[in-house]
C-alpha cells in the first residue's frame, strides 16, 4: 500500500465524523497492523474493486460504537440491533466512499457494508497487501481505521 | 409535494426525513433498494426523490435510468458518497437534476432541495 494513499482516508474519517457526528477526530502516526493483533468490538467493511482492490475497516469498542451511532443518528441505542449494525455500516461506507475519489485517478467501486458484532474479533486478512492503521481519538472514545488498498496494475508488474 | 428516500441504510432515511419534516414536507415514502423504489415509485408517483446509488439488488444510477425512461418530471436529487466528477457526469447523464455528495449538514441537504425545485419553476417558466 503506498503512503500517498493513506492520506485520502485521514482526510475522510475527519470530515464524516465533523460532519454527520459534530466531533474532531485526533489520528496518530499510520503503522503496519500484525495478524496477533485483534479488532475492537464493532466493525464496519467496504470491499473495494476495479483499479485498486482490497478493504476497508472501521473498528470500534462497543462504549465508542454506541456513542458514535447515538450521535450520528440522533436516537439512543439501547442494543446493537440492526439499527445500530445499519449506522455502523453507513459510518464506513461515507468514510470509504469520500477516501476514494483522492485516490489519484483511480477508478475505484465500494461495496455495501459488511459489519461485525463480537468482542476482540479478527479480521480474516486476505494476502493483496500489508495492512495499515490509523489509531483514531474522539470526544467519543478511540476507534481504529484499518485499510489495504492495493493498486492492480502495480500488483501485476510486480508479478503479485 | 410527495417525497420518495431511497437508501439502503436506515440511518440515512431517518436522518433525510428528520430534515425535511423540519422543511414542512410531510408526504414522505422509503425504499430501501433501487427494486422497492421502482415499486413505489410506480405505485405513488412521487414529486421528487432522493437517491442513493450504492444499494444492493438495484442500484441508484439504474433506477434513475428505469426512472426517467417513464418519467420526465420528476425531480431526481442523487445523495451519495460517489464523489468522483465522472460519477457525477454519469448520474446528469443518466437525468438525475441535482447531486449531493455524503457526509452532509442539515443545511446543505435543504439547499439542495431548494435548488432543485428552483431549477423546475425556472424551466416551466421560461
């Protein structure tokens, strides 16, 4: 994954959380994220394809999950239902969806979200690419933006 | 003025309709695919309709499509997080008459709406 698409994600989780939840969003230094490492409790994925592929994760503890769905969507959540999977998902599809159109030119398709529900899960990380992750920190907790973008014509020069 | 959201997330039509409740629309219909709208749209007629164009089973640009194959009039806005401008030619293409690129304020979704119907009254006028 090359840095200069790193920036295009950081821009986009500061403007949807700006935005539709009113809060800043503080984003530490990217790193490689390693396969013993565990997701938070909540998360929300967009496949990506055509020019670049792979995927797309933003990875809440559930405290900062409810609190960023209570924001976003203006109601309370009492349990993670499908009300709170669907803002979830529509968290990470503008997040996905506003990083890709800076993605220097390339013709990029989002899927629908996928989310997950389940304390300290693992992403089942396919082989494009390594990983890299923004530990984010919001007025609402922290949350993990967590994304492999790969671009296709690089991948077969490279003979991946 | 009847109103039809499309968008396959909940969250998205509540917060829509929570707006335009606020505007003083009242007649508003959902749908949460591009098949349930053309359904709807078939079944109510609406004014105008608010489309997302990621959704599963039928996307937002077919159904604008499907749409303007039986219906002129009808005043389509795209909301959707496709920010590229080759989307957005492709959905004025397509006969969509405004385009709103997601996260949006409260205000700017209003604006939108309001342009939208400022452009129609423009056309019957001239």
């Amino acid at each position: 994954m090359r840095a200069q698409h790193v920036n295009p994600f950081i821009d986009s989780v500061k403007l949807v959380f700006e935005t539709m939840l009113g809060t800043q969003v503080a984003i530490a230094k990217p790193r490689i994220k390693t396969d013993d490492q565990p997701s938070y409790d909540v998360t929300g994925i967009i496949a990506l394809s055509g020019e670049a592929v792979g995927s797309v994760a933003v990875s809440f503890p559930m405290d900062t999950a409810i609190k960023c769905v209570e924001a976003f969507s203006g109601m309370p959540v009492e349990e993670p239902d499908d009300n709170f999977t669907d803002a979830i998902g529509e968290l990470a599809n503008m997040i996905a969806g506003n990083a890709k159109k800076d993605l220097e030119n390339l013709k990029v398709n989002i899927s629908v979200p996928t989310v997950i529900v389940g304390q300290g899960h693992r992403l089942g990380r396919h082989q494009l690419g390594p990983w890299i992750v923004l530990e984010c920190t919001s007025p609402h907790g922290p949350f993990n933006l967590e994304m492999c973008v790969v671009e296709v014509a690089a991948a077969v020069a490279g003979g991946a | 003025m009847r109103i039809l959201l499309v968008d396959d997330s909940t969250t998205m039509r509540n917060i829509q309709k929570k707006i335009l409740a606020g505007l003083g629309y009242s007649e508003i219909a959902e749908a949460g695919d591009g098949v349930q709208a053309l359904a709807a749209f078939n079944a109510q007629r609406p004014d105008m309709m608010l489309v997302d164009w990621n959704m599963p089973n039928m996307d937002g640009l077919t159904l604008v499509k499907k749409v303007r194959e039986v219906d002129k009039q009808v005043l389509l806005l795209m909301v959707t997080t496709e920010a590229e401008k080759t989307r957005v030619i492709d959905a004025i293409k397509a006969g969509v008459n405004n385009y709103l690129v997601k996260p949006f304020t409260p205000a700017v979704l209003s604006e939108k709406i309001e342009q939208t119907l400022a452009k129609r009254l423009a056309a019957a006028a001239s």
